[in-house]
C-alpha cells in the first residue's frame, strides 16, 4: 500500500498541472509557433491561400524601408515604457507606505486605491475619455479656465503623456499590494532599534525600507515593463494612436495594421517577433541589474 500512496503522490503535481499545461500550449505556445513560421512567409492570413517561403524579407523591410514609421513608434514605446515604469513603483511605494501606517480604516483605503486595478480596459478608457474630453469634461474645463483651450487626447504634445498618467492611475494600485506585502514582512524591531540610535523617518525609509524592498521592487518593475513594452488596449481606446503617430507604439502599429488589406500578414508576424525580442531584451538587462543591486544589499 505504502508503494502505491507513493507513487501517488508523485504523479498528483503532474495529474493538476497537466491541464492548465495542455491550454498553454494549445492557446499560446502553438500560435506562438506558428506565429514564429509565418515571419518568414508572405501569408495573407487566409490559410486557404497558398503562402511562400520569403526567409529573412519581412525582416529587412522591418529595419529599412519601413523603419521611419516603426522608429517612431518604438521611441514612443520607450517614452511610455520608462515613464509608467517610473512613475507607477514611486507612487505605488508611496502608496504601499501610507497605507501600512496603522490607521482607523486604512482597509477601506485600501480597497479603494487597488480598484481602478480590477476595471476593464474599456472602463478605464471610457472614464478618462469622459473626463478629457473637450465639451464636457471636467479636466478640461479647469484647463479652459486657466487658459489652456486646446483638445487634450487631440494634442500631439500632450496625448501621449495623458496615456501615460491613466496608465499609472490604472495599476499603481496593483503595485502597491506587491510593495504593501513587502513591507510588512519588514520586521518592526529594525525600525524601533533605528529610532533608539536617534534615525529620522526619512533614514529609515532610505537605509531599512528601500534595500530590503528590493525584490519587490524587482519583481514590479519587470512586471511594468512587460505590460508597457506591449501596451496597445489603453491606448486604442484613449487616442487610437492619434493625433497621427503622437501616441502610436510599437504594439499598436501592428495591431492597427493587422486589419490594413493587403499587407502581409507574414510581415507583421515578423514585427511581433522583433516585439518579443525587444521586451525580451530589456527585461534580461533590467532583470540582471536589479538582481546585482538586490546582492549588493
């Protein structure tokens, strides 16, 4: 009996893990496969079509004739990439602060700054759109009243950041609960200890919160730039990329010529790919940077 219990046991893990197993490789590792293939065809996206091999074309014309549009779009990428980034883990670890002080209510708090979090893309697009927009928007009107009188999401200098400052609205608060768990397993003698030998709450933050923070921090800001680097949904539904290719990145230009007739399929299947292998990129980087701070802590 002992035998068999045993056997048991080892095959569980595999027997719970298989389906979700299964579903990864059926919705996403497949089509990643197949989405790999088709980069070096000139696929239509009708499989009845017949296709033929192009090898590395899609590619090259990726980085030559088409690289003017696509450089814009990947120099916005970056701008939002970076300024999310930025902007959502300070404001989420400030955040996470206020709310571990031990206050009347701070579950309320909460529950109230993690809410944008668990809305809709389409919801949060609609609120803003409703707040910016040049008629009846209460954004607006203040800006009209301070003699600002033009269009916010039409601007080309300005559309770009309004995404950005939804974009941090929208998860900070998912942030913060990352940054919230740190914290409180922050033990509470190194503060008291820090405080006898006379520390300010500002040295206590800077020498004790931030340095072991840091693999929350870590973890946050790999997650802000996976999510930023293919951000395309916030984005479609605030400006559709406009005014022009003032808010248009990377992920939006291949969603928005995915529906274009006549372009190959095969070509922005090789975009994706370069995509990939630009967050990629950048997360190996940023990942080993932040991984030699956490050990210099």
């Amino acid at each position: 009996m002992a035998p068999f219990q045993s056997r048991h046991a080892k095959l569980w893990p595999i027997v719970v893990t298989l389906p979700a197993l299964l579903l990864f490789g059926v919705f996403v590792l497949l089509p990643a496969l197949g989405n790999f293939y088709f980069s070096f065809t000139d696929f239509n996206g009708n499989i009845h079509v017949p296709h033929r091999w192009v090898g590395l074309q899609n590619y090259m014309q990726a980085l030559s004739s088409d690289f003017r549009n696509i450089g814009e779009a990947v120099q916005n990428t970056f701008i939002f990439s970076i300024l999310v980034t930025l902007g959502q883990n300070a404001l989420a670890v400030l955040l996470a602060v206020l709310v571990n002080i031990k206050l009347r209510g701070r579950n309320i708090y909460r529950s109230v700054l993690f809410m944008p979090s668990v809305l809709g893309v389409v919801v949060i697009g609609l609120i803003w759109t409703l707040m910016f927009d040049p008629f009846s928007g209460p954004v607006h009107a203040l800006l009209q009243s301070m003699g600002y009188d033009s269009p916010l999401l039409g601007s080309p200098n300005a559309a770009l950041y309004l995404v950005v400052f939804v974009m941090i609205w929208s998860y900070a608060g998912y942030s913060m609960i990352i940054y919230l768990a740190g914290l409180q397993n922050i033990p509470e003698e190194l503060y008291e200890a820090s405080r006898i030998d006379g520390s300010s709450d500002w040295q206590n933050f800077r020498h004790i919160t931030l340095p072991l923070l840091q693999p929350a921090i870590t973890l946050n800001v790999l997650l802000s730039i996976i999510g930023t680097l293919g951000a395309y949904d916030i984005i479609v539904v605030l400006t559709n990329g406009g005014p022009g290719m003032a808010s248009t990145t990377l992920g939006l230009y291949i969603f928005k010529n995915l529906y274009l007739p006549g372009l190959s399929k095969g070509y922005l299947a090789a975009l994706s790919i370069l995509q990939f292998a630009l967050i990629l990129f950048v997360v190996v980087i940023v990942q080993y940077y932040l991984r030699r701070r956490e050990v210099d802590q």
